[in-house]
C-alpha cells in the first residue's frame, strides 16, 4: 500500500463515524416524547394560550328614564323657581304612575348666565334632573308621557336605558362559555400538535360593554302621544383567556 493510500484511510473511517452518529441522533429524536422547552433560565414548559367567548341574552326587566326641565329667566331667582315648580310637578307626577318616590332620584342642579351682545348678561337657564327607575317595562311609556305633558316645552328627555334587575346568573352563565369555549379551542390545538392538554396556568377576563342609553327626542306637549317602547334584548358576555400547559 502507498504512502498516499494509507494517509485517505482515516478520512474515510471517520466520515462513516460521524453519518452513523447523525443516524442515531435522528432516531432518537423521532422515539423521545415531548418534553420542556430548553430557555435560558431552564426548561420552560409547553403551553397553549387562547381566548374563549360566551354570551348568554335575556330580556330587560327594568328601565331608566333620565329627564330634566330647564327654564329661562330675566333673573336668576325666577329661573330656579320656574324649574323647581315645574320639576316638583313632575316628581309628583312620576309618583303618580305608581313609581316608588326611592326610585326618583336628582341627578344635576345647574344655573348658567346667558350672554348678548358686548358679553352682557340679559338672562339665566336653570335646569333640574332627574332619573327615574322604573321597574314595570308596562309602566315606561305612560310614565314618560306624564313627565313629559306635566313639564311642558320646558322638558328633556335625555335619555332612555333598559336593563336586568339580577343578572346573576346570566353572568354565571356566560363565564361558563367563555371557558368551554377556551377550552375546547387549547384541546383542538393539544390534538393538531400531538400533545395532551394539561393544567391551567392563568386565567383572566374581560365583560362586556354595557350598551348605551338611548337618546330620546323632545316632545312638544301639545301633540305628546304613548311612547313606543321595545327592550329587546340584553347582551351578558365576557371574554377570557386560559393558559394551559401541554405535555
């Protein structure tokens, strides 16, 4: 054998070595069950982050009427008289419709100059409001009507919102499938990646917005009619977001 044959040898020994190692190396990757994730701090294990969504709906059981009356005045001492006589006729009005005097509430008080011409004072507004909850959805409409004819063009309905007196358990409810949801979402993901779901790391949630009340226009007195109310129906959702581990 020569010298030049001999030197190639090793070189090619060492060449199967190392293809063998990578083999083994390749196979025991395939066998070995998931395991940790290596980070710097140690292992980290696997996990899974995702958010579920739950609404449960009901009918509206309640509503509240916000009003106020608003009077304009040469002085301010008239002004405040005219809308303190006028709201008193309301409250009473209101009460008038079976609403519990508890549940008419003052909401503002307020007394504004009014300005002409070189910022000259030539008047005062005062206004006075109130909420009213009313707890009959039948007793709404005949109630705002009486608000609205007892103040006159002095009246303003600013707004009118409905809403579930206990709501409890809706709330129960739809936090409930809001976790099914997330979880049946972390279990589809265990599956696809070849995993099993483990426990809960963390749990956090958002509820749902409340909806806004909604406006209502002015009514002249003169051509004041039922009101047309609807509830509809209210909305309990949340939105919530597990960690689960995977192993």
């Amino acid at each position: 054998m020569s010298i030049s044959a001999w030197a190639k040898k090793p070189s090619r020994v060492l060449v199967i070595t190392v293809a063998g190692l990578l083999v083994a190396a390749v196979s025991g990757c395939d066998s070995a069950p998931a395991g940790p994730v290596a980070g710097p701090d140690g292992p980290v294990p696997r996990q899974v982050t995702v958010v579920g969504e739950g609404k449960v709906e009901g009918t509206p059981d309640t509503v509240t009427v916000n009003a106020a009356i608003e009077s304009l005045a040469p002085d301010a001492t008239a002004a405040m008289n005219q809308t303190n006589e006028r709201m008193t006729a309301v409250i009473d009005a209101v009460a008038g419709q079976g609403i519990d005097r508890k549940d008419i509430s003052t909401t503002q008080v307020n007394l504004q100059p009014q300005y002409g011409e070189n910022s000259t004072i030539n008047g005062y507004q005062a206004s006075n409001s109130i909420a009213v909850k009313i707890r009959d959805i039948n007793a709404a409409s005949p109630t705002i009507t009486a608000i609205q004819t007892t103040g006159g063009n002095a009246t303003r309905i600013n707004s009118v919102s409905f809403a579930i007196e206990d709501d409890s358990q809706m709330v129960k409810d739809a936090r409930a499938r809001a976790f099914n949801d997330a979880k049946d979402r972390a279990q589809q993901y265990a599956e696809l990646s070849g995993l099993d779901l483990g426990t809960v790391i963390s749990i956090s949630e958002v509820g749902a917005a409340t909806p806004p009340p909604t406006p209502m226009p002015r009514y002249d007195a003169a051509e004041a009619m039922s009101v047309p109310l609807s509830p509809g129906q209210q909305t309990v959702g949340f939105s919530v977001t597990v960690v689960w581990e995977l192993g």
